[in-house]
C-alpha cells in the first residue's frame, strides 16, 4: 500500500511547493532558480528509494523558502542580485560585437546571429544596444534609423505632411493674388483701396 500513497503524496506536495516557486521555462530561470529545481527533483525521488515522505517535503520546503529568500534579497540589496544573479551583459553597441564580452559568456558569434535572426534582426548594424540578460535571453534596441514605423511616428509625419500642404495652399494663394497673370486667366479682382 505504501507504493501507492507515496508516490502520489510525493507528486501531489511536489507540484504544489513547484507550482508556488512560479512558472518559468529552463532557459528563462536564473543560476539560483535552476540549481534549486534541480536539487528538488533529486529530492523528490528519495522517498521512493529509502528516505521518508514527510522528511522530503520538509526538505523541498526549506529549498522553496531559501529561493524566495534569495529572490527577495535579490529585490531588496542591489549588490545581491548581482551576487546571485548576475547583470545584463551588452554584447553589440552601436552595430559593433563586443567578441571579448561573448568570450566571457561562452557564446560564440554564431550563437548571437541565431538569437539574432529568431528576432528578426537581418543586421548587425541596424543594433544601438544588444545584451544578453541574466536568463540567458537576448536584449536590444535599433537604431532610429532601423526601427519600425510606430502609430506615433505616422500621425506626425501626416500631420507635418498636411501642415505643409496647408502651408503650401497658403502660399500659393498669397502667390496667385499678387500674381499679375491672374486677370488675364480670367480672373477679376479688385484694385487695391490705394489705387482707386
């Protein structure tokens, strides 16, 4: 009978105290996050093998507590998240690979391009600011030049676009009245007051 409770006791208390550390996929957990799942499904499996159900859950609930206890001082003391987590990286600046900050981080300009293309970035230099975030996911801005055109953007250039056909309607009004050809297109107006 013990082969059966245990198991599902074991699932049961496991998924509950994972689904409390929150949802996240590997590539997205932090150093401290990743170390911890995995200390806690080499836990998970002890009871099974020899050691009893309630001491394992008492164990995984100690490594959940410690991860929101990093988790906050990480939140709390900036020198702590660096400590466990680590700072963005920046990789390309102003369309230039920084190959020295790659070499540190294990990754080689192959692996950039892939993250690169998978954005739907075609250039290099198209990039102001590239970084690799502590999640191991990739950060960039474009260059004014080679960022897509926002709402924004458009609403401005068509309002200076009608601003200057405004402008130009405008002009060329002012021009056809003083414009001496007017009267012989077959236009009549009247002389100015100084002239009558």
């Amino acid at each position: 009978m013990n082969l059966i409770w245990e198991p599902l006791v074991i699932l049961i208390g496991g998924l509950f105290l994972l689904k409390i550390t929150g949802r996240k996929a590997i590539a997205q957990m932090t150093m401290p996050q990743l170390i911890v799942m995995l200390s806690l499904g080499t836990i998970l499996v002890q009871p099974i093998a020899h050691k009893g159900v309630v001491r394992t859950l008492v164990v995984v609930g100690i490594f959940v507590v410690t991860l929101f206890l990093l988790e906050y001082l990480q939140v709390k003391i900036n020198g702590a998240e660096k400590i466990f987590t680590g700072k963005s990286k920046v990789v390309i600046e102003n369309g230039t690979i920084n190959v020295s900050e790659l070499q540190k981080l294990r990754l080689s300009v192959d692996q950039l391009e892939m993250r690169l293309r998978l954005n739907g970035i075609s250039k290099v230099d198209d990039i102001k600011t590239a970084t690799i975030e502590p999640n191991g996911e990739l950060g960039y801005e474009l260059k004014d030049e080679a960022k897509p055109l926002t709402k924004k953007d458009f609403q401005k250039l068509m309002d200076e676009y009608m601003l200057g056909i405004k402008e130009s309607q405008s002009m060329e009004q002012q021009n056809s009245a003083s414009n001496i050809f007017t009267e012989i297109q077959g236009e009549q107006k009247s002389n100015p007051k100084y002239l009558q």
